[in-house]
C-alpha cells in the first residue's frame, strides 16, 4: 500500500459518519455537493457546530478553522452578539415582506462607515449585488460592455463568470449563452493596456474589479493601478465598481477603499457586511443609486428576503462590534503570524514556495515551474505578484496539501488561502503552524513539493 493510499485510507477510516452522509448525498444532491469549493476527495466534510475559531464534523473531528463560512466571519462562529440579536429578531417574527427599523438601521451603519455609501439597495446574496451593479452600469451609461480584470471574481452568474480562471479568454461553464462573451472584456493588470482598450471600444459600461486583487488577493493588486483606473473611469465615463464582498469589513470598517484611499461609483456587499448570514448589498453614490427610483424608468429590482429581519440583525450586530472593537487589527495581527511562520517553515525546509497575503489573509503559492526552479537559490527568487506565475498549481499537489491540511485538524477557504478572525487564539495559530510544518514535510517526501539547492 503506498504512502498516498495511507493517508486517504486513514482520513476515511476516521470519518465513518461523513462517508454515510456522502452516500446519502449521492441519492438527493445534485453534483453531490451544495457549492462546488465544498467538493474534497476522499469525502466532503459535513460540519455540526462551531465555537470560536473552532468547527467539528459529524464524526466529532476538531478543526482551527480557516474558512470562517468563506470569509464570512469576523467574530467567529456563534458569536454572542450576533447569535442574541438572531434570537431577538426571531422573536418579532422571521419575515415580514415589508420594510423595518432593522433595514434603515443597517443602511445607516453602511453609509457612516463605507466612503461610497450615500445610498443603499440590499440584495440576498455577493452574486445578487454583483449582477445588480452590471444593471446599474448600464443603466447609468447606456452602454452594454462590463470591463473586469483577470482572475476577479464576481460570483456566479452568466456576465461575471469568463475571465474567473485560466484560460481567461474560456468560458468556465456550460450552459452559458454565445454572446455573453461579446458583453464581458477581460483585461490585464497593465493600466496602459487597459487605457488602450477604453480608448478603441466606447461601448463599455464600467470598471469591475477586487480592490484586493484577484481571487480576494491571490494575484495581488498594485495600490498604483487601482489609483489609476479611479482617472480612466472618470476620464472615460465608465462607471467604477468595488467587488468588496470578501473586503468589506475585513479590510477595516471602511472597507478596502478606505485603505486605498480611492472611491469607488459603486461597491458590492455581503459576508461580513450581512453578519455571516445569507444576504449582501449595493451602494453607491446617490448620483448613480437615483436609477432605483420611482416616477419614470428605473432599474427594475425585487427580492422576497432582501433585507431580512434576520440578516439586518446579524449585521448591525457585526458591523456595530467590528466598529467599536479591536476586531479588524487582532485578525490582521493573527494571519500575519501565520504567514511568518508559514514562511520561517518553509524556509527551515528549504521548500520551494512562500506565504503572502494582505489584512487578515494568507495564500501560499508553490513554484512547479522548473525553468523557474532551475534559476533560484533562494526563495526570496521566487516571490512574485505576475499573473501569469499564479494562474494556478498542478491539482495533485494542491490536493494532497488540502487533504493533509484537514487530516492534521486544519481547514482552509479554497485552493491554498485561508482567512482569520477576531476569534482566533494563539493556540489556534500555534496549531495551524504545526499542522503546516507536518504537511510540507509530507509533501516534499512525496516528491510534490520541489526542494531548493
């Protein structure tokens, strides 16, 4: 039996429960799965509860966890403010259809904090507030094209999803009309390309992008370039729109653009900015938000649970705490651990790879390039933000890190990047490093992860 077969031999043996439930799965879940980052071999992980920075399976497994519902948790799982303002809302009644005071209230936390807030539409959902600001855009300009920089990811719907992953000129998905590709212009990090493609199409609507950078910071942003797409939107007429769904909260209360320093037409919400729970929102400044209104054409928008008394609950809640806490800096504070320490590991190892990350994150990215390898003496060589050297790593070694991550008590947000929270201890950290050190280990006896020297 070999060292491959050992490890998913054991990850299952002490997951009876889960593969129970896999198999259930099989009979009713389309695709298996109910989001398709939950997919993991040998068997998904089916969670019971969360405390802290902590999760545990059905099978009782315990896990520091690196996830935190996608980026959706700032003060942790069950946290008490949230989870006594959840139970108070519920008490008045789960679903009204009509406007409360909890909306208005939320609303007026999103504008105090967030620079481009004078106005605010909630939707359920990231996608929702993705797919509305596409509408908004065109509604303002009268133009159809929506311009978006490689490797940001917007959600799921038809007009966000080409340019989410190389090749960025393929769709990623079947089931998408033609023409989809004809509205959607994927663009470089490169301002003077991207000055060039303004310049020879005056049908595009807005400037779409991560104020993180791609993948919430996986290729990251030059601070410069953001700056500099603030002028061509301006300078061309195009509306310039923040996909601060992951940032929002995360970055600081204001918001990645806060940070920057740059201001954006219009911003989309969810995650942290709905409290952990399902819903999101856009805003904008008013010139822009006016399209919403009533008494001639608008933009036409509905939704049975936007603003739910639920969500508006879990948010005030959150936002208020985030607010008035040291929240934000103690998060920002544990993933910078993380990353020095994934780095003092890698270094001790003499890996080929490194850690890196704004705010409250942390990526890790394995050099495979052998022409790459084969020029490097030192790991410092290695560190770089060209898309093209983080398109992406072999499977099998993305994979296998998963799976030892996990084995070892550890869970991560999606490919190899995880998040932080106002939740995670020194403990939780000290664990995620031993459980990292153990995993590279591996990885480099298995001949996946390439030694330097």
């Amino acid at each position: 039996m070999s060292e491959d077969d050992a490890l998913v031999d054991e990850y299952v043996r002490l997951r009876p429960e889960s593969v129970a439930m896999r198999d259930r799965a099989a009979k009713t879940m389309a695709g298996l799965v109910g989001h398709d980052l939950r997919w993991f071999e040998p068997v998904p992980m089916y969670t019971v509860r969360g405390r802290g920075a902590r999760k545990w399976d059905v099978d009782g497994n315990e896990y520091v966890d690196c996830k935190m519902g996608n980026g959706a948790l700032m003060l942790g799982h069950a946290s008490g403010p949230v989870v006594d303002a959840i139970r108070s809302a519920t008490e008045r009644g789960t679903h009204f259809g009509d406007d409360h005071l909890s909306q208005l209230a939320w609303a007026e936390l999103l504008r105090e904090l967030l620079p481009s807030a004078e106005r605010v539409r909630f939707v359920n959902s990231g996608t929702e507030a993705t797919l509305l600001a596409y509408r908004l855009a065109q509604a303002h300009t009268g133009r159809s094209k929506i311009m978006k920089l490689e490797g940001h990811f917007h959600g799921w719907h038809d007009h966000a999803l080409l340019g989410t992953a190389p090749p960025f000129d393929v769709m990623p998905s079947v089931g998408v009309p033609k023409r989809v590709d004809e509205e959607t212009i994927v663009a470089p990090h490169d301002i003077n390309v991207l000055e060039s493609m303004l310049i020879g199409d005056g049908d595009i609507a807005a400037l779409f992008l991560e104020p993180s950078g791609a993948s919430w910071g996986k290729v990251p942003i030059d601070p410069a370039l953001v700056v500099g797409l603030r002028k061509l939107s301006e300078r061309f007429g195009v509306v310039l729109i923040f996909d601060e769904v992951v940032t929002g909260f995360r970055w600081g209360t204001g918001g990645a653009q806060e940070v920057l320093g740059v201001t954006p037409d219009v911003t989309c919400l969810a995650k942290i900015s709905a409290g952990g729970m399902p819903g999101g929102a856009l805003v904008g400044k008013a010139e822009f938000m006016k399209h919403f209104e009533f008494g001639g054409a608008k933009v036409l928008h509905y939704g049975t649970f936007n603003a739910s008394p639920l969500t508006a609950a879990a948010a005030i809640a959150t936002i208020e705490a985030i607010r008035d806490s040291d929240a934000v800096a103690h998060a920002d504070a544990a993933a910078a651990e993380l990353r020095d320490g994934m780095n003092d590991i890698l270094e001790r190892r003499g890996a080929a790879g490194y850690a890196y990350g704004p705010a409250s994150t942390f990526h890790v990215y394995f050099e495979t390039d052998q022409a790459v390898l084969d020029g490097a003496t030192s790991r410092s060589e290695l560190t770089t933000t060209d898309p093209q050297r983080l398109k992406g790593m072999p499977g099998l070694l993305v994979s296998r890190y998963q799976q030892h991550l996990r084995f070892r008590g550890v869970d991560y947000m999606s490919s190899t990047g995880g998040v932080t929270s106002a939740a995670h201890t020194g403990a939780d950290i000290a664990h995620v490093l031993g459980a990292f050190d153990e995993t590279i280990e591996a990885l480099i006896s298995e001949r996946l992860l390439a030694v330097l020297g």
